[in-house]
C-alpha cells in the first residue's frame, strides 16, 4: 500500500492554486444536471455553478448521493453499490513530452 505524504488532498489543493476560484474545495455536491450544453452544479448550501466541465474527485460509493440528470446507466448504480469505499485508488499524470521515448 502507497499513500501520499500530506494526504492525497494535496493534489486538489494544488489544482486550486493554479487554477484559483474555478476550483471549488468543500462544496459538497447534491445535483448535476447534464441535460443541456454546460453543466449546472448544486451544492449542500444551494449554491449553482454552471461549466463545460466537472472533475469528480469522490469515492465511487458516494455518487450514490448525488442526483445526476439524466440519470446514471445502471449497470454503473450496480457497480457503485457494490463497490466497497477504498477498493480503487486512481492517480493521473500528464507530462508535457514522453519523455521515456527518448533514448
């Protein structure tokens, strides 16, 4: 087992930095309605944001509590529900080139 040095949270906060308000921390999701061109967000306190674009950043478990529009496929409900909290860790990384191509 690998675990970040600081927490995994470093990674979102990061992101934040870079990319400063359009980074919400904190907000808990309760709607995400997909069912037009941008995306409309709802948060725990009501608050809306629209975008083109969500990076959801939870435990596949937990999307259990929020209300997608349209709906989720059910096969994903089925694995959601099935899926126990910590079973899957996924870490992303972009280079700016491949640098293993090189010799």
């Amino acid at each position: 087992e690998r675990k970040f040095v600081g927490g995994s949270g470093q990674v979102s906060e990061r992101i934040m930095d870079l990319l400063g308000d359009q980074v919400k921390l904190n907000h808990p999701v309760t709607h995400v309605d997909q069912s037009s061109d941008n995306i409309i967000i709802e948060t725990l306190n009501h608050e809306h944001y629209e975008c083109k674009y969500v990076i959801n950043a939870i435990p596949p478990t937990l999307t259990a509590k929020i209300h997608f529009r349209p709906e989720l496929p059910a096969e994903r409900n089925q694995l959601i529900q099935r899926l126990p909290m910590g079973a899957v860790i996924k870490c992303m990384m972009y280079y700016k080139e491949a640098f293993w191509k090189k010799k």
